[in-house]
C-alpha cells in the first residue's frame, strides 16, 4: 500500500487504474456484415488448421476493424490459445520470432510473392505487481531480462511480455476498442468484449482502461493513435487524447529502430498527409522524428518554398501508389523528404572549400548521422538513397558517353524519377527532365542528335544554360529536334516511361518507345494490385499494420 502510494505521488505507474476486463458479447453475420470475400484465404487455413487440431483461433486486430468497415485488410493476424511451440508443430513452414513478443510467422509461398499470417498466443492481463522491474532499457538491462516472462521499465514500459492467458484477458491488453475484436471465419462470428463495433460505427478511437497507464506501458500507442486516426479518419475519443502531450516524452525511451519503423508506417501506408496533418494537431509534429524535423517548419507543416512543395509532391505520389495497390520504396521517400538537408550541408561544405562530388558524399554521412542514426536494415537504406542523391549531379553533365553509362545504371529509374520530381516542383528546369527522358526513350540516332543538341546549346551559352537557383546548368533540345522512329523500332531504346515518383526503382512496364519529339505524361501507368510484406507489428499480438 505504501509502495502505490509513493508512486502514485512521484507520478509511477504503480497507482495505476486497473484495466476493465469487458464482457464476451457474440455477434452474428446479419448483424456484423462482414463481406466473407474480403477474407484471405491463407488467413482462414491457419485458423482452420489451429480449430482441427483442437485449439481456439480467430482472425483478430486490425483485420477485423478493416473487415468490419468494409476494407480489404493489408495483413490478416490470428489469435490462439496454442503456444508458440504448439502453433509451430502444426505447420511446415512457421517461425518463433521476436523477444519482447514471442510470435509465429507462417509463411506461404516464396519469393516475392510470399504471405506471412501472424499468429500470437492470449496473454494474460498482469497487474503492475506482478512484473519485474529493471533499470535501464533492452540494451542495457539484456542480462536482467534473461529468463523473464513479464518485466517493465522504471517508466512502466513494457520490455517483455510472455504470459499466456484467456481470451478476455487478452482482449483486455490489446490498446483501442476497434482493435479488440475476433473473427471466427467458420461460424462467421465477431467476439466484442469493450464495445468496438460500436465505436468502429461512430469512428470513434477509444482507448482500452485508463489512457495514461496504457501509453505508459507501450509509449508507441501515442503513434498508433495518430496513425488510426489519420488512416481511417476517425476521431480520438477526449479522454484518449488528453493524456497524450504529457505522455509524448516517453517516446524518447523506445530503441530507435521501432520508432523509424512507426515513422514508415506513418508516412508510407497511403496517408502520409493526413498523418503529418493530425501530428499537428496532436502536438507531435517536432521533436519526436529527427527527420520530420528536417521537413517540417517550426509549426509542423510542410513549409511553404520549392522543398516543402517537392516533399508534398514525393508524398502525395506515396499515397496514390498505394491507393492503387502499388508498390512503394521506403529509400526513394526518405530521399525526397531528406534532400533539402543534404543540399544546405553540401553547400555549405562546397563553400568551405570542398569539392563538389566529396562535398556531396560528406553531406549524405552527415544527414544520415543526424537524422537517421543507427537502425536495423541502415545498410541497405543508405545505398538506395545515396545512389539516388549522387545521381543527381550527374543529370547534369551530358556529354560524352556519359548519359549513356548513367541510364545503364540499376537505379537509374529511381534517380530519374527523383530528378523529374525536382523539376515539377520548380527547383530546376524541366527542361533537364525532359532531356532525359527522350534521352532514355529514343534510338541511337535520336540519342546522338540530342547530345549533339546538347554541345551546341553549351558551346553557344545560350541564356537557358545559365543556372537556376537549386539546379545545375540546363540545356534544352527544342521538342521536334531530333529523328521520329516508329515505336518499338530501336534495339537500343531503353523501356522507360519515367514518372516524377513513378516507380521508385521498381518494375518496369516493357512498352516500346514513343516518339522522343512529342511531349509525353512523366506518369507511369498503374500496377496490378499488389500488397507490401508483413512484420511483426509493435502491439506484438495481432496489432494492426
């Protein structure tokens, strides 16, 4: 009793409000309407595998929430109460993943075209008692989590969470209303234990037992309803927000890597806008993402100049792709959000003294150092978008066998589209888009007459060469200066059809090319519905994506 009392005075999660348990309420299909054509098939098999072998399963988390209002799922969880081992001896290919959580991945099929279901066991609603506290955090404290279930840290939060329990109590522990619920696709029956149905009917995000004890545990649920509220447009319920301004620097105690990829799931899952829009709203849009910091102006908006209209541009293509089903690369937004800062820095070091090109290389280490720091998966990040940057100069210089080395390159189509992006913003002229585009489409004749063009233009000075503020010198080629070629008709056109953010590097379409003399749409035409890889989501247990 003494113990509560201090930390209730110090502010300790240890006064916390107990978390209501709910009650079991069973909804039939006319009731709920889920549309059992929106269900992924491979989803049903794990849970039907899961009921065969004599186990409790259900499609569960966001799945249902999207089902319910009519929205085809990007990922399909499931809840069990088999174990992690048991749930990984019933099928060929499943994987024990993740310490904080433990889940099983089933996976189905190969490649890129494989599908990952999801599965975590009920776990227990513990009270503040019952778990072990330690100082410090998952990289300081690893030797004292050794062995442990159930562990928080001086804060509340959550370090490990291992202990199974009933399905009321695992509804309990999950974070909003509209996550809680569970879907038996072979009854076709939604279990509701804290009115989320209702809530989902209201759009309304509620938070389940006291808001402040809940960020506390997992501070990362001040993101998740940010990205809820702007992803299904749903408001936050008062009491749900109050909570969150004072909780926000807790933040500042989740490993860097989680939060990057919170800030990825923010910016890249088809509402980065909105989601910029209700980080302002919620207070959070400076301080808590180092690079939204270098985006955003000092009252969290997208500024008003050609970078701010260039980042707007970069996330606007981000959500149409996706609303069209269509993938999207994490490096090529990154890139675009990022570029403004690599750019003051460049400069300033070429002012100093330094040479463009190690100007340009000391610039990307520096932004990168401050903005992304040391995350899982760096590497990988760091290449993409730093072959992408590098690129950018050399747009600028064709002449010689240059421009034909450049387009050979594998991210010649990310660094295009990148440049053409910068062109519709108004950094530079379009005039350099464009040469590259009919560059990259046409024949070895057209390619020759250009350069040709090109040299000329140079050679002459003429006042269109002169460089334009953010930009290097352009040279344009009058459209209907070089050569017609019936399409197709070149083996050495290149399949390009370039898009101001098109492809991101990805795939391409294969057409042959048009007649580098008419002006072209720098918009590639859209992808069959494709969907993005699962992960293990930050709730652990069936949280949604």
């Amino acid at each position: 009793m003494i113990k509560k009392l201090i930390n209730k005075l110090l502010g300790k999660p240890g006064g916390a409000i107990a978390t209501p348990l709910g009650k079991r309420v069973e909804i039939a299909a006319e009731e709920h309407r889920i549309d059992p054509e929106l269900l992924d098939e491979r989803g049903v098999k794990v849970v039907k595998g899961l009921t065969d072998a004599g186990f409790e399963a259900y499609i569960v988390g966001g799945a249902v929430r999207d089902l319910l209002l009519n929205r085809r799922p990007k990922d399909f969880d499931v809840a069990t109460d088999a174990t992690p081992e048991q749930v990984k001896n019933q099928f060929r290919r499943a994987f024990i993943i993740g310490r904080r959580f433990r889940i099983v991945h089933v996976v189905y099929g190969r490649g890129r075209e494989h599908e990952v279901i999801e599965v975590s066991t009920f776990r227990a609603l513990l009270k503040e008692d019952d778990a072990e506290q330690v100082q410090g955090n998952e990289k300081t404290s690893k030797g004292a989590l050794e062995g442990k279930s159930h562990v928080v840290d001086a804060s509340g939060r959550v370090l490990r969470d291992n202990v199974w329990g009933p399905q009321i109590e695992d509804a309990a522990r999950r974070d909003f209303t509209v996550n809680a619920m569970y879907y038996d696709p072979q009854k076709q029956m939604v279990v509701d234990y804290h009115g989320g149905l209702a809530d989902a009917r209201k759009k309304v995000l509620r938070m389940i037992g006291d808001p402040e004890t809940r960020y506390r545990e997992d501070p990362v649920r001040i993101l998740r309803a940010v990205r809820f509220a702007a992803k299904l447009g749903f408001t936050i319920e008062p009491k749900t927000r109050a909570p969150i301004a004072a909780m926000a620097p807790l933040l500042a105690n989740v490993p860097l890597s989680r939060m990057f990829d919170e800030m990825i799931k923010l910016l890249q899952t088809g509402h980065a806008l909105a989601s910029i829009d209700e980080l302002r709203k919620q207070g959070l849009s400076r301080g808590v993402f180092p690079i939204l910091d270098a985006v955003l102006d000092k009252d969290g908006a997208l500024p008003d100049n050609v970078h701010g209209k260039f980042v707007r541009l970069a996330l606007e293509d981000t959500d149409r792709r996706v609303s069209e089903g269509r993938s999207v690369a994490p490096s090529f937004m990154l890139a675009c959000m990022l570029w403004g800062d690599v750019q003051q820095r460049w400069k300033r070091l070429i002012d100093g003294g330094e040479g463009p090109v190690p100007a340009l290389q000391q610039a990307i280490d520096l932004v990168f150092d401050a903005r992304v720091g040391d995350i899982s998966g760096r590497g990988k990040l760091a290449a993409d978008m730093r072959e992408i940057w590098m690129m950018q100069p050399r747009f600028e210089r064709r002449t010689g066998s240059g421009p034909h080395r450049l387009i050979e390159q594998p991210r010649y189509r990310a660094g295009f589209d990148f440049l053409a992006l910068r062109a519709e913003a108004g950094e530079i002229d379009s005039a350099l888009a464009d040469w590259w585009e009919d560059f990259a489409l046409g024949s070895e004749d057209d390619r020759r007459a250009l350069l040709d063009q090109a040299r000329e233009t140079q050679r002459q000075g003429s006042p269109r060469s002169k460089p334009k503020a953010g930009g290097g010198r352009v040279h344009s080629v009058p459209r209907g200066a070089v050569s017609t070629q019936v399409a197709g008709e070149s083996a050495a056109a290149v399949p390009f059809d370039g898009a101001a953010g098109g492809d991101h590097g990805g795939d391409a379409d294969g057409e042959g090319a048009p007649n580098p003399a008419k002006k072209r749409r720098r918009r590639r035409k859209p992808k069959a519905a494709g969907g993005e890889g699962g992960s293990a989501s930050s709730e652990g247990a069936g949280g949604d994506a």
